[in-house]
C-alpha cells in the first residue's frame, strides 16, 4: 500500500465555512449536557442550546449529544474536538 503524499494528507475535504454535526457520549448525569454546551460555545459563540439533539440508551445510562456547529476552520474543529475528548464527563467524540 502506498502512502499519501503529505500535501493530499493536509488537503482538507471540507470546505470552510461549514454546518459540521458533532456527536458526543457521556454518562447520564447532572451538568453533563451544561458542560458540553460551554466547550462548544467557546468554539463557536453563536451555538444555540435549543439546537443541541439529546437521546438516552436504552436503559438510560448514556446520553448522546449532536451539536451541529459553524466551522471556520480545521483548526477550529481540532481544537473543538481536543476540548471535548479531555473533558471527564465525555467518553467519546465523533
């Protein structure tokens, strides 16, 4: 298998500005749904809460978190991403 040239591995194959849906899962607990909307928010400012789709699992131990934010930049969405998978209450970003 051949590798890609590093300019085809920087090349981005989204076009910025963009609306970019980002999943994110965590326990069910209190402040959890709080705590994902300010890191957004920090990424992007105009991230409304009302827009933030929330669904528990089956037997309600999860919360899954579709946040669609403005993406400016892959930068941006790195750093985004960066923030929410240190977070301790998340358990996975996709």
């Amino acid at each position: 298998m051949s590798e890609l040239p590093a300019k085809e591995l920087s090349a981005s194959l989204i076009e910025y500005p963009c609306e970019f849906p980002i999943k994110i899962f965590g326990l069910q607990q209190a402040g959890f749904a709080q705590a994902v909307l300010e890191v957004v928010t920090r990424y992007d400012p105009d991230f409304l809460a009302s827009s933030m789709e929330m669904r528990a699992s089956k037997n309600a131990r999860y919360l899954s978190l579709t946040c669609t934010v403005q993406a400016t930049s892959r930068e941006q969405l790195d750093a985004l991403y960066q923030e929410l998978c240190d977070h301790p209450s998340i358990v996975m970003v996709l």
